[in-house]
C-alpha cells in the first residue's frame, strides 16, 4: 500500500473539495492511501497561527509518505510559485505533482496547468451575440498579485479585442468574497453609477459577492446586468440566479494528478505536463435559463444512505457543542485519559481511527524556517472506533521521520483517507492528530480535528505547568528541608493535618497565580459547617473535634489531591480548585452529602455532619485569595439560610 500526501491550504473550499473528491475517487481501488496536510503556508498573514498549518508540510516528508500532491492554485493566490517551490524544498526525495501551477522544482516533478484564453474569448463572444451586450466589466484579482490573477486578466483583455470591443471598467479584487462585496462599494456606490451591462469576475466567489450588491442596489440580474463567474463551484450552482461560469473541471484535474502521481509510483513514464481543456457554462445569470447545471455524482458523500437534513445537523451541532465544552475545561494528560472514551466516541460516525502524536520537546514555530521536522516522538493515544479498542496508555515512541504514527493505521488492506491535523497553542507546537476518515466531509471532520487537538493543547500545557511546579517544589524543598519541615508545621492545622489560615492564604495564592498564568483558572469554595456549636453543646467539646475532624475526611474525598484544602479556625474551611467551575457547586454538594453518610458511618458518629458551602470564580482580574475567600464567604451566607430554614 502506497501513502500519498495532499497538501492543501485551505480544506474549507469547493475548489479544494473537488481536487480532493477527484484525488480519492481515483484512488478508490488503487491499493493509495490518501494522507490530506492542510498547510495554509509559512509566510500567509490571513489569519492566526498560520506557521502552525505549515508544519504539516514537513510531515509530508516521512519516509511513509511515497509521493506528494500540491495543490498550488489554492496557494499562489498569496505565494508566489518561485516561493512556494522554496518552501518545498526539503520534499526533494519524494516525487510531486503539482495541480494547475507550474513551479520551479529542481527535482522529480510533473503538473496539470490549464489555458484560459480561449474560455474567456468564448465568453465574451457569448455575450455579445446571444444577449447584446457591448459594455463589458471585468472583476479582476489584481490586488493578490499573482500568476493566476494576471493571466485571467490578460485572457480577458485579449478576448474584448478579438470580439471587437473596446475595454470596459476593470475593478481590482483579491478572489475573496468579503473584499469583492467592499471593493464593488467602494466603486459603486449606488444603481446609477453601474456603467455596464455585463460583468465577468475572476472567480466565482467575487461573482457572488458582486451579485449580492447588485441585488441590493435593485439591480435586476440577468435582465439588466450578465454575470460571469470562473470556476463553476457548488456555490455558484446553488446560488440565486444559478451562476454563469467556466468550468475547471477541478475534480477531473485531481483526478489527473492521482494518476500522473501513480505512474511515478509504480515505475511508469511520465508527461512533465498535462493540459487541461476549460468549458463556459452557461446558465441563468447571464439569461441562458433553460441551461441549469447538475450537480455531479461525486458530489454525494461517500457513506450510503448519509444525508445532511435539519435532524442530521443538530446532531453534528451537539457533537461539536460537546467537544467545545470539554476543550474548555483543563484537565491533565492523565486525568484525559480517562474521560477520552466519551470525547473520541462523539465523532464514531465519521471517523473511524485515530492517533494522538506528541513530539518529545515543544516547539517554537516563530520563525518556521528554521525549523525540522523533530527526531523523536511518542504516541499518546491510538484509537479503533470500529473495533473499539481504546489505548490511552500507549507512549510507544518512535520517529517521525521515518513513520507518521507508531501504531499500525497506515497498515490498511483497503485504500483509506487520512486527515491530520497539528496540535498547537499560539506559537507553541506540540505534534499531531490523524484522523481515518469513515465519511467525506473534510470541513466537519478539520472541525472534529481542530477541537480535539485544542484539547490536547490544553492538557499538554496544563501537565508541564504542574510538572514544572512540582519539580520547581522538589528543589526548594531539597535544599530547603529544614525550613520547609518547619514552614509545613507552621502551615499545618494541628488537629486536621489540613492547611491553617497562613497556609491556605500562601499555598492557595500560589496555586491561584499558576491557574491565572497557564489559562485554567478555577474556583474558591468557602464551607461554614452547620451544627458545630450545638455538637459541643450536646456532647462535649471532645466529639465537637471529632466533627472537625470528620469534615477534614469528607473534603478529601471530595476534592482531588491537587486542590489547596484548608481549615480557617474554628468550623471554616476554604478549597482552591483550579480548573473547576462555580457551576459545579451542586455537584461538590451531592458528592459531599454521599461522602458524609459513609464518613459519619465509618467513625460511628451519633450525629450528621454538613456543611453550607459558597463559591467564587478565579479570573484573571479577580485573582486575589484573600478577596475571592470574601466573596465565597458571602455566597456561603445564601446556603446558610437555606439550611435553617429546611431545618
């Protein structure tokens, strides 16, 4: 079984879906699995993080990976073709294919490249015999500044001077749909200013972005203005007017890029270069009504019998509600572990395999030039949704260099399709996150992806932050023993073993500081115990402390060994949790209660022992122990009264 890899820069795009539907479709029964790196690209500023995406790439250069794939049109719209093949450069072992886009590699290398010029000369002679039009405009991306931007405005002035027409209004874009609706507006401010009666735009997003402003100036389409677009995307197709456009016939070039992609596998000889023909469509926005296109079959996802209707998607909104809510709450690689099967089973559906990966050392991506794919890394979680097998325990380490994942994923009898996704925090790398896709819906399962990985993020970070403070503790104390044994004696409650009031004030800030400057934040619980005093006065001051006592033991069970516990004076206590919510105070109340019961009948206690308990969220303006254990107390007060008064 060969392994390819994709590399795509943006998974959320019908361009980029119908190269992947035409990759894999080829593939089918071809004994290739399909390995998808969303790259975005080293030097892209549309967005944040985007150095993260890149650092696909160099996965790509596993010795796993057999040949690669790029999707170059997706990237020379903000990277030059000369720069894109320098940012390949370390893939020089592997054969490539490049779809559309000639780039200048020194080594092994073929590309699909189409011709426009007659498409738009075709176009141009459409519109001014069937419908009349002799004042046409032009919607070019000018602003990106690239090949592909350039020679559909070259093909398009070149077509007005062979239909003899002189040159309309040319208005500068940039592919995108939000800068073509501002840049149209900043042209044209109103119906009376529109000076053509046809509009060809460079692709279809900017099409569709053009109409909506028309359509808000009451400009009627087709009747008084034509519309052409350039790509004949499934959003042009189910746009209203349908979109006029020239076909690429995207999917048929990834198909053509499989297939030169698997003659360089098995041996064959192949073209440097393969032409691709581009076709008009003509449909309803530029009057041609009776010529609606159809959607093609390849269209259909993959998985018989799944259809996206409104029961289907408030599912996939429940699943992604969920994996939000856990990515929200911190939680140590260990302590994940064991809540994951929950977590993993929300994305069953789609997915049917995944492999959580690790490097052994962060990385820091600012400057992602100079940095290599690492040496060593160590599998953290390999799952079998289908089979359902669970490893969280697995720390098998091995290289990436040589293989993407250490367990046996890319071991398959049947061609199958990957997804794999970086886990990151801002500039900080961690590894990566592959998924075997069970259905085709890449921008669903990129979703699925980029929220478990963000939780994974969040566990890394939170486990290094206590392992460096615990090692940072380890230290102080060894050269420090004396004055630690003596500060613990002195932080120690004498009948509880918990902490004092110096203690909690100074452990608990300490804890406080760590939650606000990893992101974990948390809650202060503040406890009154109810009943103390009538206790002493019904069986002496001697079992009044075995209360004490007994309320020390529930708050262990209750609360995890990380948490700051402490005994104020008296019957006041105070617990530091990081990383719990205040919306969990009715939960901390049930588990107290239960653990009250089994406490009370285990020391053999003639009375019940409860405790009124208030809360105050940890933020990172309201960090202060001293005035959250105020706030708490407060909200204790609601509690007190409430027992009186059930009492």
């Amino acid at each position: 079984m060969k392994n390819v890899a994709v590399l795509i820069r943006n998974i959320f795009g019908d361009y980029s879906e119908d190269a992947l539907r035409g990759i894999i479709d080829f593939y089918k029964d071809k004994d290739v699995n399909v390995v998808v790196l969303q790259t975005r690209t080293a030097n892209d500023t549309a967005g944040m993080c985007e150095e993260q995406y890149w650092m696909n790439a160099h996965l790509a250069g596993s010795k796993e990976i057999d040949g690669v794939i790029v999707i170059s049109a997706e990237y020379v719209s903000s990277t030059p073709p000369d720069v894109l093949a320098d940012e390949l450069s370390h893939l020089s072992s592997k054969p490539i294919v490049s779809m559309a886009i000639k780039l200048p590699l020194s080594f092994d290398n073929s590309y699909t490249y189409t011709s426009c010029e007659q498409s738009y000369f075709d176009v141009v002679s459409h519109l001014k015999r069937e419908h009349g039009c002799k004042k046409i405009a032009f919607f070019s991306a000018g602003l990106t500044k690239s090949t592909e931007g350039e020679e559909r405005l070259d093909a398009f002035i070149k077509a007005m001077k062979d239909n003899h027409l002189p040159l309309g209004p040319i208005i500068m874009g940039d592919f995108t749909f939000q800068n073509s609706v501002k840049e149209f507006k900043r042209v044209y401010k109103s119906k009376n200013d529109i000076d053509f009666d046809a509009l060809v735009c460079a692709n279809d997003r900017m099409a569709l972005g053009s109409m909506e402003v028309l359509k808000e100036y009451g400009v009627k389409i087709p009747e008084e203005v034509k519309v052409f677009g350039f790509d004949n995307s499934e959003s042009a197709k189910t746009y209203t007017p349908i979109l006029s456009s020239i076909d690429q016939d995207v999917y048929g070039q990834g198909r053509v890029c499989a297939e030169l992609m698997l003659d360089k596998l098995t041996g064959k000889e192949t073209s440097k270069s393969v032409k691709v023909s581009l076709k008009p469509v003509y449909s309803e926005s530029c009057g041609c009504h009776k010529k609606k296109t159809e959607v093609k079959d390849y269209n259909k996802p993959i998985k018989e019998g799944y259809t996206i209707d409104a029961f289907a998607g408030s599912i996939e909104l429940s699943k992604i509600y969920f994996l939000i809510s856990n990515s929200q709450a911190y939680k140590s690689l260990d302590d994940l572990s064991k809540v994951a099967k929950p977590l993993l089973e929300t994305i069953k559906s789609s997915v049917s395999a995944l492999d959580i990966v690790l490097y052994d050392s962060k990385i820091n991506t600012e400057n992602i030039r100079c940095v290599n794919l690492p040496r060593r890394a160590h599998q953290i979680v390999s799952v079998d949704l289908d089979k359902e097998i669970y490893d969280y325990s697995t720390h098998k380490s091995f290289s990436p260099i040589k293989e993407l994942a250490a367990s046996d994923m890319f071991k398959t009898k049947e061609s199958s399709v990957f997804l794999v996704h970086p886990i990151f925090f801002e500039t900080t790398h961690y590894g990566y996150a592959i998924f075997k896709e069970k259905i085709f819906d890449q921008a669903l399962n990129t979703l699925y992806l980029k929220l478990i990985s963000n939780v994974y993020s969040r566990a890394y970070d939170y486990s290094a932050a206590l392992t460096e403070n615990s090692r940072l503790s380890a230290k102080y104390k060894e050269a420090k023993n004396e004055r630690l044994v003596f500060s613990k004696q002195s932080k120690t409650d004498e009948l509880t073993q918990l902490l004092n009031r110096r203690g909690v004030l100074d452990i608990g800030q300490k804890n406080i500081d760590l939650a606000v400057q990893t992101g974990t934040l948390g809650s202060v619980f503040f406890g009154d115990m109810n009943g103390l005093k009538s206790i002493n006065d019904t069986y002496g001051h001697k079992l009044g402390d075995k209360a004490i006592i007994a309320q020390a033991q529930i708050l262990k069970r209750t609360f995890r060994n990380s948490d700051v516990l402490g005994r104020l004076g008296g019957d006041e206590f105070v617990i530091v949790t990081p990383g719990a919510s205040a919306d969990q105070i009715d939960f901390f109340r049930k588990k107290l209660s239960d653990n009250a019961k089994k406490v009370k009948e285990e020391m053999d206690l003639p009375f019940d022992i409860t405790i009124s308990l208030g809360v105050a969220s940890i933020t990172a303006e309201d960090n202060n122990i001293r005035d959250l254990i105020s706030k708490a107390d407060e909200s204790q007060y609601v509690a007190k009264r409430n027992f009186h008064k059930g009492k």
